[in-house]
C-alpha cells in the first residue's frame, strides 16, 4: 500500500524502515505535521500515518478523503486528536497501537520521580559548573512513601510494580478495579478523593476523555497532601496547567514531572532553541525549579518504536487484504467510554 508517513523524524523512520522490510508497503515521509493544511500532501495515498500531535479533525479529514484516503493508522495509543465521527462519515478507517511498551512509559514516570527527589537534573547542572555543594539536593526516602496509581491498566500496573519494588504502599484508582492488582502488589483500591488525601506521590496514567479532560483541576489540587508530587506520563490535558501553577507557586505542590503538556502542540517534538517560547504558561512551569518537563517522550524507547511500527504497518497490511481491523477505534467506542 502507498502510505503516506506524517510528522516524521529520524528514530520513527529508521523503525519503520525496519519493520516495512516485512511489509513491503511504500511508505512516503512527510516532515510536516498532519493539519487540514497539510493534508492535500497526500493526494493519491489510500493509507495516511498520523503522530499524536497532527490535528486529524473534519477540515483535514475532509482534504484526505478527496485526495482517496481510506485508512489512517496512527502511531500512538491515544487518539483524541482524531475527529472519529468525521471519519467515520467520510468512510475513512481509523486504526491505533493500544500498547507498545508499558514499560517504557512505567519506566520514564518512576524516573521524573527519582529525578525530581533527588534534584538529579539540578546536580547536574551545578557538577557542571563546578559547583560540588549538596546544600538544597536533600530528598527522601521512597520506602514507605504512599504513591497513588490513577488508572491501573497495562502501564499503570508496570509503574505500580516498580513502585512496589522500591517499598511503596499503593493506592489505585480505576473505574474497574483489578483485584490482580491488589493480589499481586498488595495495592488497595480507593475512592479518587481518598487517593489525594493520602498519597505522597500521585502519578496518572489514564486516557484523555472528556471524563478525564482536567481530571487534576484545582479542587483536586486543593485535596492533595501538601508536598505532593504530581507525574504526568498520560495526556497534557488531564491536568490544568495555570491551577497547577498556583499550586506550585502557593507552596502546596512539593514537585511535579510532566512528560506531556495540554497545549503542546506545535511545541514538543521541535527545536525551538533558537526562537522565543510563545507559550506563557509553559514557560512559566519552566521557571519551577521543582518542575521537570521532558518533551514526550516517555514512549522512546528502541523496544517500544518497534512495536509502534510492526502494528502499525501490521494494521495497514490487513486492511489492504480485507482482514478485520483488531485495532480499529470507531466513535461509538469513545462515547462509551466511562470517566476514569
């Protein structure tokens, strides 16, 4: 199939390169992100790979389906970004990877912890300047520290593990408890109200839904244990950002990391270093000395790009060959989505 590969950068093409010498599709890359702008780019492609930060909306949705678009596989999990109802208007197919590396996620969110409590990105920088003082690097021990897991599926339950390894008692959230995970780990499931009351460390990791859109507002804030470290390894909106700037200025908020930010779009996964940031309130969480942002990229990992690019060409090859879709994501799919 003639694929046309959007948002492209160098560790995504060299792994889809790789898995295509299996499928043989002819994947054509585009730097450019998928816009509506964007989209008559791929004129003449019957299959469209999209990035978590393209905008596949109507307008985009609409130029690809005129152009002969049929199918558009995307590289992530998540698919907010997607107009479903559109697509599924316009005849258009929408495929996803609903997993690729729990690890790799888990693994990078336990790491902004370890990071932010022991002011490993600070050290750093201070070392570098030759500057060998310990004074304000004081942090904590994790064992026996509370961490609240929001959303236990496959990631959630990577990261609790790890946290349970380090001595941690578990806290979970999810709309349908496992009990595996209270057998295996010992976590207890608690209302969401309680899990911020009592948690010294919260991380979530659920999808972005409109139940979930600001799911850490500043009520929620407000109910967290003063000092609290919040991680953010899901979607940027989950959290609202200008609350969570009052709360860090406040005090009440001990650290937070965010992998992902709610208007990152256009920001993340550039080069920005030679032009002023637009963005006010991500600059403003950017002057925290408490805050650690990393640019997406809790999912990089060799084992995960691979697995990204075998589904995802994996899906498109069952397509072409009339083979049922076991990663299709349709509207109605989305609507019955419960809050978590």
């Amino acid at each position: 199939m003639k694929v046309a590969v959007f948002d492209t950068h160098r560790y995504d093409r060299e792994a889809l390169e790789a898995s295509n010498a299996r499928f043989g599709h002819a994947l054509v890359f585009f730097e450019p992100r998928l816009t509506a702008q964007t989209a008559q780019l791929a004129q003449g492609f019957p299959g469209v790979c999209s990035f978590v930060n393209d905008k596949v909306d109507a307008a985009a949705l609409e130029v690809l389906a005129a152009g002969g678009t049929r199918v558009v596989a995307l590289r992530s999990a998540g698919y907010n970004h997607v107009d479903l109802v559109a697509a599924a208007r316009l005849g258009i197919r929408v495929v996803r990877v609903p997993e690729y590396s729990p690890y790799a996620v888990a693994e990078h969110a336990v790491a902004l912890v370890l990071a932010l409590n022991r002011r490993i990105h600070q050290a750093y920088a201070r070392v570098r300047d030759w500057n060998f003082s310990l004074d304000g690097l004081v942090g904590f021990d994790l064992h026996g520290k509370t961490v609240g897991v929001v959303g236990t599926g496959r990631i959630g339950r990577a990261a609790a593990r790890i946290f349970r390894g380090f001595g941690c008692r578990l806290l979970c959230f999810d709309v349908v408890p496992d009990p595996e995970v209270e057998l295996e780990l010992g976590a207890q499931y608690v209302p969401l109200d309680t899990l911020y009351r009592d948690a010294d460390i919260i991380t979530l990791h659920v999808p972005l839904t409109p139940g979930t859109h600001h799911l850490v507002s500043a009520e929620a804030l407000g109910k967290m244990k003063r000092g609290v470290m919040l991680i953010n390894t899901g979607r940027g909106a989950l959290i609202d950002s200008r609350a969570l700037i009052e709360a860090l200025k406040r005090g009440h908020m001990g650290a937070a990391g965010l992998d992902v930010y709610e208007e990152e779009e256009g920001i993340f996964f550039q080069d920005l270093s030679g032009k002023v940031l637009q963005d006010d309130v991500l600059a403003r969480l950017l002057t925290f000395p408490n805050v650690l942002v990393t640019s997406h990229q809790a999912f990089l990992t060799r084992e995960a790009l691979g697995n990204i690019a075998d589904t995802t060409l994996g899906s498109l090859q069952a397509f072409e060959r009339g083979e049922p879709l076991a990663h299709e994501v349709k509207a109605e799919q989305v609507l019955r989505t419960p809050a978590r």
